[in-house]
C-alpha cells in the first residue's frame, strides 16, 4: 500500500514538473529580424523589423 502511495506521489511530482516546463516555454531573446545587411567597401546599410511592434530601424555604418 505504502509503495503505491509513494508511486502516486512521484508520478504527481513528475506531471507538476512536466506542466511547469511545458508552461514556461522557451522566450525568444531577440525581438528584430533582420530585413536586409549589406556591406560594401564606403560602409554598410542594415535594416530591422521589430517582430513585435512591426518598428523598422535603419542603420548606416561608415
């Protein structure tokens, strides 16, 4: 009897964690896709999308 409680017990346990990790999810850490980067020999141009809010930002490099 005593092994089946400890069985319900650590399978409780166990489906608690699974939900736990399940939920958490993996957080993308970077939010801008790169739209275009070019590089050329008098600087460089790239342009990002914010995946978020759609906010493009424009930066020239020299």
């Amino acid at each position: 009897m005593k092994s089946l409680q400890l069985d319900v017990q650590l399978f409780l346990l166990g489906a608690i964690i699974a939900v736990a990790a399940c939920a958490s999810g993996c957080e993308r850490q970077e939010t801008k896709e790169t739209i275009v980067d070019v590089d050329t020999p008098n600087g460089g141009i790239e342009i990002q999308r914010d995946e978020n809010g759609g906010d493009v930002t424009v930066k020239v490099g020299e």
